[in-house]
C-alpha cells in the first residue's frame, strides 16, 4: 500500500500526524538559541604570554621562539602565527579542521610546559583560548562614576559589578576595557636606597618575607582540636610603610630601616596602560560574550534587565549604560527575516490562489508550509543548530519549493476529477501517477543541496546549516505532498461558492426583513445588527469576490499561454537544432555580465556600528595619545548621525600606547539625516567617506582607520577584506619593499585605510655593560637587570588582602624619577665584595630605534599589509590588484600571500564550485536512475545554464555583487529549475508509453504541463519578492540570493520551454525508431 493511499484511506491518522509534526516543530522552535551565525568552532587556538619589562624582540626570542618549535610538533597543525609587541605575545595555532579543538588545547598544554624550564621565571601563567570570529561581546556595558575617585570606579567593577553580570544564565566570559586593578605602590627613592647602602633585592626579599601567611597546622587532643595560624600578612596598607628591612643580601643590619625611609607606599592603580571612556566621560567597559549555543538576543535581553534591576541600588553617582549593543543587529536581522518568511508564504499563497481557482485546494496547498518548515525547525533543533542568517534564509527561499510538490500532485488530482472521477478516487489515482515525478524532483533538488553540506574548509562549517535546512525542507515537502496533501484533496465536499451563496441569501433575507420594520424601535435595532452582520460579512468576503472576478482572467490567461505555446512548439519541433544554436549563442553572450559584475566575499552591511582606529606617531606616549583622542571624541558628537561611542585609549589589552580604538553607533536607518551631497539619507559608508577625510585633517600626525564590522568574514584574521603576507630570507629588505608596496597600494588608490603590522623606529634605550670594568668591580649583568628591571618596569613581589579578595603588591621606581632614563647610570648595585657600584662605571646607554610589533609564520619573520577595498572596486579585484603590485616590486626570493577574510575567500570560491558540480553530478546520476536513461536527465539539465544567464543579467542590472550569497541562490536556482524540465518529460514520456510518436506526444505533453510549471516558477517567484525586495537590517545578505533565483527563475522558465523539447525531439529520434519496431 502506498503512502498516499495509506493517508486517504486514515483521514484521522494523517491529520494526527502533521498536527503532530507542526506542534513538536513549534517547541523546538521556541526552544532553539538566537544568533547571526552559526556556532562554529574554529580549529584556531590563541596562547597568550606576558612578561612585563619585556620589549618585542625580547618577548619574540625568549618566550615565542622556544613554544613555537614545540607547537609545530602538534599533531594536526597546518600553521603557526605569532605577533610579538612590548610585555605580551599571541600565538596562532591553527589546526585542521578534523582536529579536536579541546583535544589540541591539552596538547598544547602539555607541549608548553615541556619547555617551562627554558621560559622566563616572570613569566606570567600561558592563557590558551579557541578563537573564533564570533566570539566577540554581544553586549558592551559600561560604568561611569561620576565625583569618584579612579579606584574607587576600578574596586566597584571588580568587587561587585562583574560577578552580578557573571551570574547571568549564557554569559560567558566578560573581558574589560579601561579597567586597572587595585595595586599597592611601593615607589623606591634609588638615591635613598644608596644612603642606607639597600638595594631593590633587599626590598623585594622583605616584602615577599615579612608580608606572608604560612599554614601553621593544628593542636589536637583527645577532647578537642585547634587550628593554629600564624598572621603573617600585613592588616593594612598604613602598617606597610612601617615594616622592618632587616637585612642587606641575607646579612644582618644594625640598625634596622623602615620602608617609608626609602619608598613611598601608596594605594592606587596598577601602572595606566589603557583608559576607556563613553560619550566623553571616563568609564569602564564589560564585554560580555555569550556561551556557545547561547541564544544571544536573549542573552543580551538578560543584561539589560540586570542593568535596571542593579542601576536603583548603585551608589550616587555611578551609573550604567550599553555602550555597543551586537544583539539588536541581530534582533532586527533575524525578525527580519521571519517577517520575509512570513510575507513569502502569503505571497505564495496569493499566486496559488490565482492558479488554482479554488480556496479549498489553496488552502491544501498552503498547509505544506507550516507542516515543511515547522518540521524543519524540529530536526534543526535535535541538530543543535541555531536560527541564524543561513538557516532563516534558507527557509524563507525554499518556501516556493516546498508548495511545488503538493501543487504538482494537487494539479494532477484535479485533473483527475475533471475526468468524472469522484474526489477520493482522483486522489487516489492522481497521487499514484505522480509519484515518480514528484520523486524525482525533490531528490535532484537535494542533490544539488546535499554537497552544499559537505563543502571543505571553514565555509563548509557555515554552509553545513543551509544546506541541510534545504534538504529537510524539500524532503518534508515530498513527504506532505504523497501523504497529506491528497488526503485532504479526498475530503473535498463542494465547492467554494456555496459560501458566498450562503452569506448572499442571508443579505437578500436582510433586506427583506428591514422592508416589513415600519417603525417598530425594537425591528430597528434588529436592522442595525443585520446591517452590521452584512457589513461584516462583505468585509470577509472582499477578497473573494476579488479572486471570483480574476478567476476567468487567469483562465483565458493561461488559456493564451497554452495556444501560444502550442504554435511554438510546431516551431520547435521542425527547427531543433537552430533552436538550441540561438540558445548557446545567448547563453555564450550572457557570460560577459560575469566579468563587468562586481565581485566579493561577502556584501558590506549597513549594521549601524563601526570601529574606528587610531595610530599616532611610533613613540607616543598613552598620555599624549589619550589628549589628542580627545579631538577625536569631540568631533563624534558633533556628527547629527552618530549617537554614542566608546573610546579605548591604548587599545583593548593595553600594549598599544600610541594606538587607540572607538566604538561608534549611528542611528537607525529612517532616523539619519540626510547627506550635504546626495540629498538622501545618509548610509554607512558616506560616514566612513566623511570620516576618513575630516579626522585625517584634524589630527594630521595621526593615521586612521575605519573598520566595517560586517566584512570581518569567516575567518580568525584582523578582520579586514583585504590582507597581505609578504615573506622572504632578509628581514631589512622586506621591510624596504613592504614600505614600497604600502605606498604604491596607496598612492594608486588600490586600497583604502592601508595600514602594517611593521612598525619600526620604536625609540629604545640599550644598556651596554663594560664587561672588563664590571668584572673588575664584580658586578654581573644578573645584578644589573634585576636591579633595572624592577625599578623601571616594575615588578610583582607580594600580595594585600582585604575583605577576602587580594591585590598585588608592586614596587617600582618614584613617578617623578622615572620619567627619564637619565637615572639608569645614579642607580647602584651591591657587588659580590658586599660593595655599591654606581652603574655608570660599568655600563653604557645607548639609544636606538626598536620594532614595536614582529610578527611571524612557522618561525619565520613576516609583515603583513592590510586595508579596505573601494565600494566601487569590491574585495576580489582589489585583492588581484594588490597582489599584482606586490608581486611587482618583490624581488626574487620574496613571496606575498593572502590572509584572513580574502584567503577564506579564495578557499570558499573553490568550495562552491566543487559543490555545485558535485550537485550536478549527482542529480544526473539520480535522473538516470530514475528515468532509466542516459540521455534524457542531460535535456532536464539543459534549464541549469540559462538560469545562470538571468541570474548574471539580473545582478547586473540591480547593481548587486557577485558574491557568497548570490553564489547560495545559484546553487538553489539550479535546484528549482529542474523541477521544470522533469515534468516537461515525464509527462511526454508518458504519453509516449500510450503509443504516440515523439512530435504528437511534445504536442500533447508540453501544453498539459504548461500549468503546473508555471504555478511552481510563480510560486518560487513570488516567494523571492520579498527578501529581493527588502530593506531592513541584513537585506544586504538577502537581496542578492534573490535577485539571483527571481532572474534564473525567470529566463530559465521561459527557455525551458522551448529548449527541453527541442532536445527531446533532436536527441530521441532513435529511441521512437525503436519503440516503433519493438
């Protein structure tokens, strides 16, 4: 017994189940997490290293070197990065995709401490972290303190705030931007420090021995138990300045010194490094990420409920505010898309109803929707995916798929009945015949969709989403149509006019009742409720009447398109071949749209937010640069469009003194004012246009860059569209040319916002020992630098605590002192005699310009160029343009490369062609099965390349790129029109079976199938309206996709027709001859 026949003949049954279906995908729906992308895991894995006092090449020889060449032994790993800058390291580690992310960190752990002993002892504790391009804050808040003191802002953050946004149910980890920690201050005086003949290790063995609780064990008895403890730490920060220094190199002094005799104890802030402020006002900032899976609008929902729950408890004059909100984006981007599905169901439903002529088989039509997508939503939330931008968007396009298999079925029951059949039996009979069609169809469309899901590289992670979305669409699809669809078609009673006879009869009852009323009041008042009742009943019926009075207009349509195509087909089939010669000319024609099209990665995006980055001259100081940023800040409000912003002086991890970022958010799109030049509304990148032309003006020694957060790509990079790797065996002669390429990218206009991880002329001052006069004095470079280093650069010898929570106890040299590095040659150092030797007896300062940055690639020096592509341009010609050059000027032996979101560019471009030609593959192999032929599946796939000639024209005349999203609705076009030719020839084959020749049964075939063809190329029109036509938050994405199936879908529509029976008739010649004698 066959499916449709099982579902007929258990009306009850079959309705229990896709209620079913529909009610268990309406929980998972609900329960499903909320993101713009998938949760992917990228095989990246960062390790983060700070030794403080060290500079770049310091950090790059001896903390990167020695964990690189371990780190290269890892099994899995394709590439190691690593960047070097003052006092920190990040190393790279990427892995192939088959590897075990959290398998490779223990790995990795493991291969770190193997050679802990060849590390730095200052080493602070290695920080590995899996990256990933969406693991960024969803949410920034941020804490302003109005009369506070900068620590008092600083312990509130630490001590109270960050937990209450910790405890909240998918926060991950929350990261802080301006934030300094509460820190003890021992400030030496070296001059002091001589008078008393002390030196730095005498103060650090002090505080690291008076300062300090030893667990001191327990009295035990046999009635009772003590335990003891030996209070060793100092209460207060008052009493620090009072303890002894009692000995001078383990020797005992006579007289003991007190600490406030050579250091000034202060309680304050860790050395200021980074400095954050919101809308001009000194703030702290919490980033705060979500948990992986975590829906993040309802993550960010929580926080901001926090925010008002914990902002009437704060003490005067804190206050809270969302400085960056990622989640709204997202909020808009994905309601955005719903509402599309939406409006694409209905819109289907509008074009079903035209065709079909009846509510009753409308309606049938229309149930494979919810029962298709809401099953969909059930297997994707037992997949563990999420609803993001490729899920969505691939449900709101397969609408118009999933409605084609139950109008085909449908339109061959109605058939059916036109033969005098009764319903029941036309279902019966009208299912059955059209099964293998129905069949075949879906299983080619998932042919093209399931090698969407098996794509390499990280886009195939992405891709996986939407690919099996579709594929479960279509196959949920097939399933309603073979099952619920003919049972509810078996159920058919009358028609839909008895209906509105009904309401009508009721009307004329109506009048004649308010004729007999005379003057009756209580009559009066009936009349009003019956006029009321037949208003309302007009009402309800106005879009009836409206389809009732088109229903003859799309019957004499359609009847015009069947004549015509009739006398079409007489042509067709006495000229074949010049047919499909004028085809391939027009198609060969069509593919000079591909070159003038624009081409890119991923379309930019219009999300309201935007980073900016600042670089002042190599050098500067935090101050300096934080007084010039100011400019910066003031010209931001002044700009109508731009509504708050939050500035990170030095940068996010505090390693970039002369570098600073803003967060920048603008208002909606509909609440911009309009633009001085083009008189509308003014979008993101004339922003960026303005933007680069005033602030380069207004802080000329300053270079600026803005930075689209949409173009951060699928990849772990710096998030530019556009990066470059150059190589090669000297280090000074690539920075020589990488200096050269920079400008020429620069000057010929190649790139915008260029800019070089290569920052030379860093101002660094070498002490030199006189080795003879040191060895003379017995002085050791051991005594030197660890009397240097922790005077200048400061160094962590013990811990305070209070109230439970500890701080770090830090001595360094008095504020004013080391301003200068005069001071260097005053400080002494005891020698091995027990003597004090002034350190401008065995030592020379010599200054010199230092890298600030070293970035390498498996152990190799690299340097790499960076920037944004022309609008007009896009990323993949501005790429090619970048590379030519550099290629250009590299001298033999030199090599450049691409990275980041272009590099995964070039992968996913190769990707998809191997999908799509996968997908063709396989749908052939699938036809040939099913028709049992190898010929006719080639003249089903001949609709495939016109298609891609209307979606070229189509992109080209909208003015949209040529990229991933656009690449998407290809390979979804190539799946829609082949449902097309199928059931061009599985019904002219099927009349062939009747006895007739080939001419008689194209005559015969074609025109029947005219109808259900066009009411499923209408149907998936009608559902790429909208999102061709949208104008909300991510249409960027879904514009192109659409634009590409609305113009494939339209030209392949109206070939199809004539080039599959021009194919048929020229290639089946001998397959007739045969049939004929057989």
């Amino acid at each position: 017994m066959q499916l449709s026949e099982v579902s007929i003949r258990n009306p009850i049954f079959a309705w229990m189940m896709m209620i079913g279906i529909i009610l268990l995908g309406s929980i998972g729906f609900s329960r499903m997490g909320l993101s713009q992308m998938p949760d992917v895991d990228f095989p990246v894995v960062n390790v983060t290293l700070n030794l403080e006092g060290a500079n770049a090449s310091v950090m790059e020889t001896d903390v990167v070197d020695p964990i690189e060449e371990v780190l290269l032994t890892v099994q899995g790993v394709v590439e190691v990065r690593s960047v070097s800058t003052d006092n920190s390291a990040t190393i790279t580690v990427e892995l192939e995709l088959k590897r075990d992310v959290d398998v490779a960190i223990q790995e990795i752990q493991t291969k770190i401490a193997q050679v802990q002993n060849k590390l730095p002892d200052a080493l602070d504790p290695p920080i590995l972290m899996k990256s990933n391009p969406d693991d960024t804050p969803i949410i920034w808040v941020s804490l302003t303190a109005q009369g506070k003191t900068e620590q008092e802002k600083m312990i509130f953050v630490k001590t109270r705030l960050k937990d209450k946004f910790q405890e909240i149910p998918g926060v991950g980890e929350i990261i802080l931007g301006g934030y300094v920690d509460r820190t003890i201050n021992v400030f030496l005086d070296p001059i002091r420090l001589t008078r008393s003949e002390l030196t730095v290790n005498d103060i650090t063995n002090t505080l690291s021995e008076q300062n300090i609780e030893v667990p001191s064990g327990r009295v035990e008895n046999k009635s009772s138990e003590i335990s003891l403890r030996a209070v060793g730490d100092v209460p207060t920060v008052e009493q620090f300045s009072n303890i002894f220094i009692n000995s001078r190199s383990g020797a005992a002094m006579f007289r003991p010194v007190r600490l406030r005799e050579v250091a000034k104890i202060e309680d304050g802030l860790d050395e200021i490094r980074r400095i954050s402020r919101f809308n001009g006002i000194s703030a702290v900032g919490l980033g705060i990420k979500k948990l992986k899976g975590a829906n993040a609008v309802q993550v960010g929902d929580l926080v901001k409920k926090k925010m008002q729950e914990l902002k009437p408890a704060l003490p005067e004059g804190y206050d809270l505010s969302v400085a960056a909100d990622n989640t709204t984006f997202i909020r808009d981007s994905v309601e955005e898309l719903i509402f599309t599905l939406v409006l694409s169901a209905l819109l289907t439903g509008f074009v079903c109803r035209l065709f079909l002529g009846s509510w009753s088989s409308t309606w049938n039509v229309l149930l494979a929707i919810p029962t298709s997508v809401m099953g969909t939503f059930l297997i994707l939330y037992f997949a563990g995916f999420t609803l993001n931008t490729f899920t969505l968007l691939g449900l709101s396009l397969a609408v118009g798929i999933v409605v084609d298999d139950a109008i085909m079925v449908l339109e061959n029951i109605s058939r059916h009945k036109e033969m005098g059949k009764s319903w029941f039996q036309a279902a019966l009979d009208g299912a059955s015949e059209i099964r293998f069609a129905a069949l075949a169809a879906t299983l080619a469309i998932i042919a093209i969709f399931l090698p969407v899901a098996f794509m390499s590289g990280i886009i195939g992670r992405y891709f996986l989403e939407f690919g099996v979305t579709v594929a479960v669409a279509v196959a949920l699809s097939l399933f309603e149509a073979l099952s619920f669809t003919p049972m509810r078609a078996s159920r058919y009673r009358e028609r839909n006019g008895a209906a509105i006879a009904a309401f009508e009869a009721i009307a004329k009852h109506g009048k004649k009742k308010t004729k007999n009323l005379g003057s009756d009041p209580g009559a009066k008042q009936e009349s009003d409720r019956w006029d009321r009742t037949i208003s309302k009943a007009k009402e309800i019926l106005a879009p009836i009447s409206f389809f009732k009075k088109m229903d003859p207009v799309i019957e004499r349509f359609l009847q015009f398109c069947e004549r015509i195509y009739g006398k079409a087909l007489d042509y067709v089939i006495a000229f074949p071949k010049t047919v499909l010669l004028v085809s391939t000319i027009l198609f060969l024609l069509s593919l000079g749209f591909m070159i003038l099209l624009k081409k890119e990665f991923i379309p930019p995006q219009d999300m309201g937010r935007f980073v900016i980055r600042a670089k002042m001259p190599i050098g500067s100081s935090i101050f300096r640069t934080n007084e010039a940023m100011r400019k910066v800040e003031e010209y931001l409000v002044s700009r109508p469009e731009i509504t708050k912003y939050m500035s990170n002086i030095g940068g996010m991890g505090g390693t970039e003194s002369n570098g600073a970022m803003f967060f920048v958010s603008v208002k909606d799109m509909g609440k911009r004012p309009k633009s001085k030049k083009t008189g509308r509304e003014i979008t993101q990148n004339e922003i960026f246009a303005e933007l680069r032309k005033d602030l380069k003006s207004l802080v000329p020694e300053c270079k600026f860059s803005v930075q689209d957060l949409s173009q951060r790509g699928f990849s772990a990079g710096r998030g530019y569209p556009v990066e470059l790797v150059l190589t090669g065996p000297d280090w000074a002669n690539l920075a020589k040319v990488s200096d050269e390429i920079r400008n020429r990218l620069d000057e010929k206009g190649i790139l915008l916002d260029i800019d070089t991880d290569y920052v030379a002329g860093q101002p660094e001052v070498r002490i030199l020992p006189n080795r003879e006069a040191a060895a003379i004095r017995g002085v050791s470079m051991a005594n030197i630098g660890n009397t240097i280093g922790p005077l200048m650069g400061g160094k962590k010898v013990s811990r305070f605590t209070e109230n439970g929570r500890s701080f770090d106890v830090r001595v360094k040299i008095n504020k004013e002192q080391g301003e200068k590095a005069d001071i260097i040659p005053n400080i002494s150092v005891r020698n091995t005699y027990g003597e004090f030797i002034r350190l401008k007896d065995v030592l020379v300062l010599q200054a010199t310009n230092t890298l600030k940055n070293i970035t390498r690639v498996n152990r190799d020096r690299t340097i790499k160029i960076f920037g944004n592509p022309p609008v007009a341009v896009g990323q993949n010609k501005a790429t090619e343009n970048a590379i030519r050059i550099a290629k250009e000027i590299l001298p033999e032996g030199y090599s450049v490369d691409v990275t980041g979101s272009a590099k995964t560019a070039g992968e996913s471009a190769g990707s998809l062609q191997f999908a799509l030609v996968l997908g063709i593959i396989m749908s052939y192999m699938i036809l040939a099965s099913q028709f049992n032929s190898l010929k006719q599946p080639l003249y089903i796939l001949l609709a495939m390349p016109f298609s891609f000639s209307g979606a070229l024209i189509a992109l080209y005349f909208t003015k949209q790129s040529f990229n991933m999203y656009s690449f998407i609705g290809l390979i979804m076009l190539l799946g829609l029109v082949k449902k097309n030719s199928i059931l061009l020839v599985e019904f002219v084959n099927h009349v062939r079976s009747t006895g007739k020749g080939i001419a008689e049964s194209i005559r015969e075939g074609c025109p029947v199938r005219l109808r259900p063809v066009l009411m499923t190329s209408f149907s998936s029109i009608a559902a790429a309206i909208p999102p061709a036509l949208a104008l909300g938050p991510g249409a960027e994405t879904r514009v192109p996709m659409a634009i590409t199936i609305l113009g494939g879908l339209i030209l392949s529509t109206l070939i199809t027709f004539i080039v599959v029976p021009a194919a048929y008739m020229l290639m089946e010649k001998e397959s007739n001859d045969h049939l004929a004698h057989r």
